[in-house]
C-alpha cells in the first residue's frame, strides 16, 4: 500500500510539472471574468478614470484588491501594500522669462523644468549636450548652452526625445542650468511655444530641485557665438505656479521558481487612466469610459497576474498598472526614475495599450520583431487562433508613444501587445478617445483569444533559460548593453 501511495504522488507531482504553459495559460482564460473586469473599470461609475479625481482612486484600490484576492505580493517599498505614490504637479506656466547674455536680452523661451527662480552664472557652450562634448569642459556651477537635437538629427521631434538624457548629463556633471538653442523656423516655433507654454501636469520632486532647462529660438545663431571665456548670464522666470495632485500607480510581483532565474523580473504593464468627462456629444454623454483605452490592457495585466500567481513561472513577474499615461506617460516615468526594484533585474517589459481593434483574427505588438523574443509571442498567438503583426503603422510613432517607452530608454526590451489593427482608419478613430468607447460594444470571444495569447507569451519568455534582447541594431540597443554591463 505504502509503495502504491508513493507511486501515486510521483505520477501526480510528475503530471503537474508536465503540464505545458499552453495548459497553465488556458486554465485560468474565463470569458465571465474578462467581462466583469472591463465592465466595472470602464462603467460611468468611474466617469473615465481622470487624473485627480475620487473615481481614479476606486480604480485602483479595485485592482489592489484583485491583486491581493489572487495571490499576487505586495513590493516592498510600496505604500499600503500596493500602492507607490507619485509626484504630479499641475503647472501653470511662466509669465515671464527673460534671459540676459553680452548684453543681448533673449525673450522667445519656453521652460521645460524649473521654476520661480533669478540665476546669474557663468555660461558654458557644450556642442549638443551629449557626452561627449562635455570632454574638457567644467561645468560645476556653470549654465550650460547646447544646440538642441544632436548632428544628423536636429528636427523637433528628434530634440525632444533627447531633452532627458541631455538634462540628466547637465545635471551630473554639476550645472546649474540647461538652454537648448533651436533654429525651428519661426512658424514651427510658434506651435513648439503655443505647445509647451500651457498648463499640464507633469512629475515633480520629494527634493528642492533648482535646476533649469530650457528652449531658446535662435535661428541666427547670435547666442552660441557671443559665448566667451568667464561669459556671465542672467536667466529671470516669474509667474509660475505649481499644484501637487495626489496620484499612484498599482504594483504587485509574484517570485519564481527557479533558483538561478527568480532574480530576474519580467514587467507586465498597462496603464488604467483615462481622459475623463468632456463636452456631451448630441446624445448627452459626456463621459470617455476608455474601455478599449486602457480597460483591455489593464485585464491584459490582470489575466496574467491570476494566471502567474496560481501557476509561478520561473522568473519572477512584476505587475504594474501606471497612471497618468494620458497625461504624458507620468506613471512610468515615475516608475523608471523611482524603481522598487533595481532595473537591471528587469529582463523584459510586455506593455499593453490599446485605441481600438478592425481585424479579429490578429494581435497588433508594437515593437514584434525589435527583441528576441519574437517567436515565443507569435508562437502563443498561433496558439490561440491569432496572428502576431508587427507595427503597421510606423509613422504614428507608436512605440514611443506608450509607457514602453520609458523602460525602452533605459535598456529594457520593451514592445506593446495591442488589439489587432492593420491601420489608423475610421474604425479606430470611431472609438479612440470619444465618448463610444464602451464595454458593450466590444467583441469578447475575440478578447478571450487575445488574453490567452498573452498570457501564454509571457509565460514563455519568463521560463526560457535564455534572457531576451534588443535585436543587434536597434535604437535601444546600447542602452541595454549599458543597463545590463554588470549582470
């Protein structure tokens, strides 16, 4: 009888670790569930889950308490088990900016950090900012003047992803402040300033932080040049005015089971703001419950979180559901510069985000074929009736448009599983950001694959052996080799 028992929990303990992930991620996909949760997260209860609002809290402390009821762990570090607070300020801009070089008072800026603040110092020129161009330069103490974007990439949009990196550099090397000469052309200025020059919120600081950066219009080049050994400046901003705004974003880890592997992290994220409550359309609603946007991708989290907490991969797996992605991806900003856990144990990050879905048969991944973890996700579509396609859409700019891109810029792989799309056309836009976005009108049969093929793709890259990547090349690349140099 003994020999019989024995036998038994071997063949029971032998069949529970034979189970293919194929099995694990069809056990927990439930059609009633995925509709419960997109029904209550995008009801008008909610009134579309804005910024700052009492009906945002309730999201979160619905998806706190799925969390905890499905077993997924507090981090440690977190406020209230599942909560890590972040710093958002409503910024009302400057009246008045002035700024004083030889002699010449410059007056068409826009700031991009600071605040109320009268600077005079010594100014510096340092080519575009990078590096580099630092090499035999001091700066300690100094006001730093760059050319915005960098050489071969001096459009706007190539300098404003750079501002960052440009400020982080500035500030490490001990500057006071940072000016970026543009040369945009007067009526592309005129919409930079109309843009930047407006209320928004943005994340603030625990720390006194008296640094400036700014933009400075140019176009005849009069400020590089006047820039002289011991070359003094006076930089005046007054009339700003900061708000703080409570705001969180939701975070649990479930740990893996492999010794060698549970200190690596794959991220499963989605943020679960919307826009809110606007102008009544001519049937009276007023309310974007944002059930495509970002309802699908929060239960995209959610359906992994249950999968993974019941059947633990062999990495560990952080679940993190950002706010403020409508607001400028604040959450996964603060996320990035404010991480609970260091963010060389993060070996992937599988974002979700969505606008809208006009092919059922497909899951769209923004970013498919930039790691190299392309075959497990097409792999786990195929298993569940879809096709993977990558981005069709590259001009939309997609990829760093979503809160991805803030893991992406620190080296982390980085793609965004989205409902299937094949273009930005009139089905999209019927839904994207307008009071239609419902939970009813959504096509569940079709969300159930998309769910399953998910979860099965993250448990397949969380328990292959081999750590995923930027593909050789990609723009990314090197910051993931830099990030990972002392793994």
């Amino acid at each position: 009888m003994n020999k019989y028992i024995l036998l038994l929990s071997i063949v029971t303990c032998f069949s529970a670790y034979a189970q293919s992930d194929e099995e694990f991620a069809k056990s927990t996909n439930n059609k009633a569930t995925i509709e419960g949760h997109i029904y209550f997260l995008a009801s008008d209860e909610l009134r579309g889950r804005d910024m700052g609002t009492p009906e945002i809290d309730i999201a979160a402390k619905y998806l706190a308490t799925t969390f905890r009821r499905y077993g997924v762990k507090p981090v440690s570090g977190a406020d209230n088990g599942y909560f890590q607070p972040v710093i958002v300020e409503n910024v009302k801009p400057a009246q008045e900016i002035s700024f004083l070089l030889a002699g010449i008072k410059y007056d068409d800026l826009v700031i991009l950090e600071g605040t109320n603040a009268e600077l005079d110092a010594n100014v510096v020129f340092a080519g575009y900012g990078l590096e580099d161009d630092y090499a035999k330069k001091e700066v300690e103490g100094k006001l730093v003047v760059v050319w915005s974007g960098s050489e071969g990439h001096k459009d706007p949009n190539s300098a404003f992803s750079m501002v960052r990196k440009k400020r982080e550099v500035a500030k490490a090397k001990g500057a006071v402040g940072l000016i970026e000469v543009n040369a945009a052309g007067s009526d592309l200025w005129k919409r930079i300033k109309s843009y930047l020059n407006r209320e928004q919120l943005s994340t603030g600081s625990d720390e006194e932080d008296n640094f400036i950066h700014a933009w400075l219009e140019d176009t005849e080049n009069k400020l590089s040049s006047a820039i002289k050994k011991n070359t003094k400046a006076s930089f005046r901003i007054s009339g700003m005015e900061k708000t703080r705004i409570p705001a969180q974003n939701v975070v649990g880890m479930v740990e893996g089971t492999d010794p060698e592997l549970r200190d690596e992290f794959v991220i499963y994220s989605a943020h679960y703001d919307h826009i809110g409550v606007g102008t009544p359309n001519a049937e009276g609603d007023s309310i974007y419950n944002g059930a495509r946007d970002n309802a699908v991708g929060v239960v995209t989290v959610l359906s992994a979180a249950e999968n993974i907490a019941k059947h633990p991969t062999k990495r560990s797996a952080l679940f993190i559901l950002f706010t403020g992605e409508e607001k400028g991806l604040l959450g996964s900003k603060w996320y990035t510069e404010h991480p609970l856990i260091p963010l060389n144990q993060m070996v992937y990050c599988f974002n979700s985000d969505n606008g809208g879905y006009n092919d059922t048969s497909v899951a769209t991944i923004i970013g498919l074929e930039r790691t190299t973890a392309t075959d497990h996700i097409k792999s786990a579509c195929t298993a569940f009736g879809l096709t993977a396609i990558d981005d069709p859409a590259p001009e939309q700019g997609l990829f760093d448009r979503s809160d991805n891109v803030n893991f992406a810029s620190k080296g982390i792989p980085a793609p965004t599983f989205s409902l299937g799309f094949r273009a930005f056309d009139a089905e999209i836009g019927k839904y994207y950001h307008q009071v239609e976005d419902n939970p009813d009108n959504i096509d569940y049969d079709y969300l159930t694959s998309f769910f399953g093929a998910y979860v099965l793709a993250c448990r397949l890259i969380a328990n292959d052996p081999v750590k995923p990547f930027w593909v050789e090349g990609d723009k990314y690349h090197s910051a993931g080799v830099d990030l990972y140099k002392d793994k």
